[in-house]
C-alpha cells in the first residue's frame, strides 16, 4: 500500500512500513506506509488547500460526485468484502452489511 497525498501514491518520506496483517489468522496481507510527522504535515497542508477549492463547489456538483461514490460502491461491493475480511477478520456476511452502512449512511446525508 502507499498514501495519498495530493493525488498520488507516495511511500513514507523515510521509506519505512509496517505490515499490515488479516487478525483473524495473522497472515500478511501488505505492508503500509509508517508515516513520519512530516508526510502528515504535508498531507494536513494539501487537505487545507484544497478544501478551499472545495467550498466553491456547487452542492448540486457535490450531490452528483457522491451519486458516482455510491454507484462505484455498489458495483465494487462484492470486492471491498474480500477487502474487508482479509484486513479485518470479519465474515463476508459481516463485511457486506457494513458496505450497506455505509451506503445508508450516505443516502441519509444526500
């Protein structure tokens, strides 16, 4: 895995990481990015930039970019499950029905 800081993936500015492993039989499923103070400073700066930009976004925009979420949400449920009970040891069942959570939770919002 890597971060995301300003749209692009990007390792720790000091290269270390730390595995990232499946709790319910220890197996690794990848490594992540150990962040230094610095790579979050930087991604805390970006975030302030660009939620400067986001506040000049129309709602209606802002309704139709959540729209896209949720159909991509939709239509990749069946492989953010896997993703779900590889890193968190849940049951597909159990992952499935936090997708939905957060598929209610957004239409509650919309």
């Amino acid at each position: 895995m890597q971060n995301i800081i300003n749209g692009k993936k990007c390792d720790a500015s000091d290269k270390s990481v730390f595995n990232v492993s499946n709790p319910f039989n220890s197996r690794k499923i990848d490594t992540a990015p150990n962040s230094t103070e610095r790579d979050i400073k930087r991604a805390i700066a970006y975030a302030k930039s660009e939620f400067e930009m986001w506040r000049q976004v129309p709602v209606s925009t802002k309704v139709d970019l959540l729209n896209i979420f949720m159909t991509k949400l939709i239509e990749n449920k069946n492989e953010l499950a896997r993703l779900l009970n590889k890193e968190t040891g849940m049951t597909i069942k159990q992952a499935e029905l936090e997708i939905e959570k957060v598929r209610v939770g957004f239409l509650n919002y919309l």
